[in-house]
C-alpha cells in the first residue's frame, strides 16, 4: 500500500552515540515533515522540506539534522543522543491538497 | 503565531452517546484546521480539514466540525459513540500558504463507557 514507510519501529540509544532515523514516501509529496512525540505535549515539528533539496527548521530542531536529497527520502539524523530526545518520532509528507499522511512512528529510548 | 487549544485532556462518555471534543486556536491569517485521531501504539489518521469553504466539514466514522471564527473554535462531534472511538484526539492548525507548518494541540483522550 502507498504511504509513508519509516525504520526502525524501535531502537535503544546510549547518550552520544549517532543515528538515521529513515523516512520513505511514495505518493511523489512535495511536503515532508519530522515530528516528535512526548506525553502531554502533542507533536512538535522538528524539521520540514518543500521539496528536494529545500530543508528548514521548526520549533525543536536542536540536536537534529536533515537533508532532502531527493523527493521519496527525508532521513532524520541524531548528531549525538542525549536522554531528552527520548521520544516517539513521526515522519509525515503531503502534496498540500489534502492532509498530511504520517508513518507509524519510530519509538526512541536513550539510556 | 498559530497555536491552538484542546479544552478537555480527558473525556468519557457512553457508547451511543454524542460527544463533543473542544479545540480554540489563535491564528493571524486565515488558517487550516485539522482534527487527527491516534489510536494506541499507532500513526496519526486525518478525520477532517477545513480550508475556507464551508464551516461545518463532515469528515470519516461520522465526525464533523463546525468552524466558527467568532469563536475562534472549530469543535469535533459525533452523534453517537462507539466502541472503537476509544482513542486521542488531536486538534491542528496551519497558516502556512502551504501547510508545511502544523501545530498540534496537546490531545484529548476519549474514553467510550459501555
């Protein structure tokens, strides 16, 4: 089925160790986005592209990079995890006519 | 600044009963609102968006809102619970041309009593 595939589902960090969190779509989106879970907060957005090429910060971006090299893929990188980016993370893409389609999410322990 | 406001982080109600679930934003434009639905240990699911057509959008399982800009509110309700409504609740907004910036607010968990 189309939609918005991310990997790991899971995954156990220790602090300052690095990681690529993956991001797939295939419904040819110009959009893409990176959200982060936590309790009680709702989702806060971490980065976001307009297309390839094009990546720009949203209101938590701190510890994170990202790079749109190409319209399917928009990976999330951990520089070095620290405990407070503990959290569930989103990947989601729309093509701006309808609503954004997110992924199942990838749930982040850092120990 | 978009931000946006659910009234209640917790509702229960009924199976067969209507619920209402509350959401108040704060926009500078003209905005998108969204109504998303989580279920446990899973994705987002897009109930419904209003962009400026008409105010009251049906949208999937039998939920509406209704935009009404004097009250800056945009409530989510359904005639009649059901079991599998047991889920949270996400009220969003954007103001980008593009949509490409959504504030969520925090989730209100819905409880269906049987």
């Amino acid at each position: 089925n189309a939609g918005v595939t991310q990997t790991p589902k899971f995954q156990v960090l220790k602090t300052g160790q690095s990681m690529t969190l993956q991001c797939a779509q295939d419904m040819n989106h110009e959009y893409m986005s990176w959200y982060r879970q936590d309790p009680g907060m709702g989702l806060r957005l971490i980065h976001y592209s307009v297309g390839a090429g094009i990546t720009d910060q949203g209101e938590v971006p701190n510890g994170y990079n990202v790079s749109r090299s190409t319209t399917e893929d928009f990976p999330l990188r951990l520089l070095s995890a620290a405990p407070s980016q503990t959290s569930v993370y989103f990947c989601a893409s729309t093509n701006r006519v309808n609503g954004y389609t997110f992924g199942s999410g990838t749930r982040l322990t850092v120990v | 600044a978009q931000s946006v406001t659910q009234l209640d982080s917790h509702v229960s109600v009924s199976e067969g009963t209507p619920v209402l679930l509350r959401c108040n934003y704060s926009s500078s434009y003209s905005p998108s609102l969204f109504w998303y639905v989580q279920h446990p240990n899973k994705g987002l699911q897009l109930l419904l968006k209003y962009t400026s057509a008409a105010t009251l959008v049906k949208g999937i399982n039998g939920f509406e809102a209704e935009f009404k800009k004097s009250e800056t509110s945009f409530h989510l309700t359904k005639p009649s619970a059901h079991m599998s409504d047991a889920a949270e609740y996400f009220c969003v907004v954007s103001e980008s041309f593009g949509n490409e910036k959504l504030t969520f607010g925090t989730g209100t968990r819905l409880t269906i009593i049987p």
